[in-house]
C-alpha cells in the first residue's frame, strides 16, 4: 500500500472511530478539550508509524492505547509542575493519572455509554447553536476546523474559535462528562436533534454559495443520528429525525440537473429516488410510532413519508399531507409550519386557500427576509393567473436568499411571470 493510500486509509478509520476515541478518553480524563488532544496526538503518531508498519488488524484499539500513554505522559508531566509549584491539585492529578493507568479498552457496552456522554456535552444548552454544532462536527463527526468551515463558508479562524471557546466554556461550567439525569434528558435530547437537524438542513438546502446541496454534510448528519438512534432505541422523535433524514436524503439524486440546477420535488424524476434509503427512513417511522407518541420530527417523518409513498407526483396524498402539517402546527407553533401548511393546503384544496393562509404570515416579523415566503407566495398568484404581482414577489425571493443556485430558479421564475407563462 502507497503512502497516499496508507493516508487516505488512515483517514477512513479516524472518521469511524475518532468519536469512540473521544468518547472513552473524555470518561477518564473528564475534560474533553484534553481528550481530543490526546485523541489528535494518537492519529499524528498513526501517520507517522502505520506507512512503514501497516495498518494494524484493530486500529481503534491501537489508537486508544496509543492516547493512553499520551494521558498518563501528561498527567506525570503535570504532576511534577505542581510539585514545583503549589501543592493544590495535585491529588486530583494522581487519581487521574491512576484513572489512566488502570483504564483498559472498553467493551461495546461501555463504548455506547461513553458516546452517549459526548452527544449530550457536545450538545450541551450552556452552549450557543453555532458552537454546539461545530463542536458536535468536531467531536461526534470527525471533520476537521477546514472541513467545517468550507461546510458552512465561513473563515476557518472562526470555526477555530467557536470550537476553543466551546471546550472552555464547557470546563468553566464544569459540565460533567455523564448522560443527564431523567429529569433533565428530554431538555437535553431535543437540544441534540435541534443540532442534528440544523448540520442536515445545511446540507439539504444550503443557506448560501454556489451549490444548492451539501450532501456530504446531511451524510454526517445522518449518520449522527443514526447512532444516537442506536444509542436511545426507546426515543420515538430520535427514530422520527432518523426517519425524515433517511427520506429526505433518498431524494439528493433527482434534486438537481447535470448542470447543479435546482428541480423542485414535483417536478423530480422519482425514479432516481434511492429506494433503499426510502425503506430504511419507513422503518425508522414504523419504530418511532411504537416507542411513544408522536412529537415533531415523528410528524415530519410521516409528511416525508406521504411524498415517498407516491411513484408519481400526481398520486402524493395532499389532504393527508395538510393534515399531518395541522397537527404539527398545534403540536410546534411556527410561522415557518404555517407557511409548509399553505402549500399542502393548496396542493389539496386550491391556490386561493394556500394563499389565504400565506397573507395572515405578512405581518410575521419572523418571515420579514424569509425568502421563501415571498416564493411561495409568488407561485400560488401564478397560478391564480395574476401574473405581475407574482413577478414581483419572485423578484424579492430572489433578493433575499444568499444561494446562488436558489436565486437563478428564483429570477427565472420571476421571468416567465412576466411573460405570463409561469
């Protein structure tokens, strides 16, 4: 094997295994900052030893025995400046250095436990959004800051700080290293899948650039939930969010042209849909019903679920859609659901009743440089035949979105409104 290969290989197993890395050596040295430290100093020893040695036959295991003997390194060393200095701390230092000593390599169950801790520190609410998901990118998803930042198209420098700033303020907080107690794990869990749901979303429609998709980072999203689902079998929304990630990600295919233009769903070649993602996100939604009821991303699910279910665009069961988008609005109230609602609405019952529901969201502070909001308004006055305010209308969208992808469908719209043929 070629160096190259022996690097891209290396690179493969730290996306797998990095998490586990983390997660175990964060239980012993109760910092994670350290632990992901130790954890990088593991993979730079790996790239300089396996291109001559090979890759070993368990390399998780390697990599944690390797980072083992990093911790113990550095608690020695910091035992004996706190022997030069001050005699405070010392003793938590020799019980952590005795915690590393006597750490073996966990088995599966304990595997599971350590990363469940790192999915709820990662995500903890002392945390802003924007930091709670570059850490969880960071940590649970083995990206590196370059990769994140490209992901989201900031600097990397700020990537870098937020990632800094999220493991102090998690040592400051002196947030423990444990899953939360029954009390408070339904607080924490939804922060989880709000962080989850944001890096898909990301992905799925991207807020700016020149792409209209990221689909690398729905993956990783998806593959987080994934494992959070295996991680709490008993959760119905974690099996809800897996489920609607699994049929939206079906989709990435048809989603766009050979050019990287956008096709909206009823216009997309359902051929193309990934059936096998299809199958695995009605298996999700078939758990996530028998774990409990259904909350918001189990409600999700079932409207994604509606649209997979039909070969054709024609055959996709709108009044049940509306239906499903109703109870989520009672359930979750939010413009932006009232805003999806109209469209089902229209779909089932007419432009002029999707449009109704779009006019009382006007005065919505929320939606004021929403952009789809002007888009779909535009396209129910389309097909009422009032072809100039809908010109208009796909004009702001247009203004509005920051994707360059989006903009072009947006201003092509607003030209055949024009002419009268939108």
């Amino acid at each position: 094997m070629s160096t190259t290969e022996t690097h891209q290989a290396i690179d493969a197993v730290w996306r797998i295994e990095s998490a586990r890395l983390i997660a175990g050596l964060a239980r012993i040295v109760r910092d994670v900052g350290l632990a992901e430290e130790l954890a990088q100093d593991a993979l730079v020893t790996a790239l300089e030893k396996w291109p001559e040695s090979g890759i070993p036959d368990n390399p998780g295991a390697w990599l944690m025995a390797t980072a083992k003997h990093r911790a113990l390194d550095h608690f020695r060393r910091a035992k004996l400046l706190g022997l030069k200095h001050e005699e405070i701390g010392r003793e938590l230092k020799s019980q952590q250095e005795a915690a590393v000593a006597n750490f073996e390599i966990p088995e599966q169950g304990e595997i599971e436990d350590d990363l469940l801790r790192l999915v709820f520190v990662s995500c903890h609410p002392v945390l802003s959004t924007d930091a709670r998901v570059a850490l969880t990118l960071r940590l649970l998803g083995g990206l590196t800051t370059t990769e994140i930042a490209r992901a989201y198209l900031v600097p990397e420098p700020t990537i870098a700080q937020r990632i800094v700033r999220a493991k102090r303020t998690l040592s400051d907080a002196g947030v423990p290293f444990e899953v939360p107690a029954p009390a408070e794990r339904v607080e924490r869990l939804s922060s989880v899948l709000e962080v989850i749901y944001l890096i898909f979303n990301e992905g799925y429609s991207a807020t700016a650039g020149s792409d209209w998709m990221r689909p690398d980072l729905s993956n990783d999203a998806l593959r987080l939930g994934r494992m959070l689902a295996e991680l709490t079998p008993t959760e119905a929304e974690v099996h809800g969010l897996v489920s609607l990630m699994e049929i939206q990600s079906s989709r990435f295919a048809a989603r766009t042209n050979s050019k990287g233009e956008p096709i909206l769903l009823l216009d997309q070649n359902r051929a193309l849909w990934d059936q096998l993602l299809i199958r695995r996100g009605l298996a999700a939604l078939d758990r996530a019903k028998q774990a409990g009821v259904a909350g918001p991303y189990v409600l999700q699910a079932a409207i994604a679920a509606c649209h997979a279910r039909a070969h054709r665009a024609d055959q996709t069961d709108w009044p049940q859609i509306a239906e499903l988008y109703a109870q989520l609005a009672a359930l979750a109230p939010s413009p932006v659901v009232q805003l999806n609602r109209a469209v089902a609405v229209s779909m089932a019952s007419g432009p002029a009743a999707g449009l109704a529901i779009v006019d009382t969201l006007l005065a919505e502070l929320s939606l004021k440089n929403y952009h789809l909001l002007p888009a779909v308004r535009g396209d129910f006055l389309s097909k009422l035949g009032r072809f100039a305010e809908a010109r208009d209308e796909f004009a702001r969208a247009a203004s509005l979105t920051s994707n360059a992808r989006e903009r072009e469908l947006l201003l092509s719209r607003a030209t055949k409104a024009a002419s009268g043929t939108a």
